[in-house]
C-alpha cells in the first residue's frame, strides 16, 4: 500500500469513528482545504481543521461517509464519496488528496 492511500484510509477510518484526534494526526501543520469552485481556502492549517471539525462535522451523529471509488496517482488520493448526515438525502462528493511526508498537505472538495 503506498504512503498516500495509507494515510487517506486512516483518516478516512476515524473520520467515521468520529474519532477527532486520530483523525487529525493525518494532517500536516500547514493543511489547506478548498471546497470547490472557490478560489480561497475553506480551511487554513490543521488548527482550523481541527476546529471545524469539532463544531460542524464529529457533533453529527449521523454523519458517515460511504466510499464508492478511490483511485491513486503518485502522491494524490481521489475519493468518490456518499456523505451522509448532512441533509436529508446523501450528498455526492469527490475528495483529492495530496499526501506530502506522509500526511495530507491540501485537498480539493468537489459536491455535486
């Protein structure tokens, strides 16, 4: 298994556990996140993803994410996801992934 999908499965694992602080140690320090088509980061640094986290996502008891396709290029993890818990009907999403020395350096959220 590369470094890359390895770290995206283990966040991806406690991202449904909830379990905040496994998946936080996935991340680096200097973490960028855009939600796509934003052309300013939704998230700056593993502080604020931490935070965000905790106050929008890991309080939801309902929410999980549903893996339907992961695909590996080089140091980059594309994941078709179903996230459910948000609303009422899953949403579609497709999660990009770079892993830089073994941890998630930046990602590209795309919601249908």
């Amino acid at each position: 298994m590369s470094d890359a999908l390895a770290v995206v499965e283990q966040q991806f694992v406690a991202y449904n556990q909830h379990d905040l602080e496994k998946f936080a140690a996935n991340f680096s320090e200097s973490f960028i996140a855009w939600r796509m088509p934003a052309t300013e980061p939704s998230i700056q640094g593993k502080q604020q993803l931490i935070d965000f986290y905790a106050e929008h996502r890991f309080n939801n008891p309902a929410l999980r994410a549903e893996l339907i396709s992961r695909t590996v290029l080089g140091n980059k993890v594309f994941d078709l996801e179903k996230i459910h818990g948000l609303s009422e009907q899953p949403i579609d999403s497709v999660a990009v992934f770079e892993v830089n020395n073994g941890l998630i350096d930046r990602a590209w959220f795309y919601f249908a």
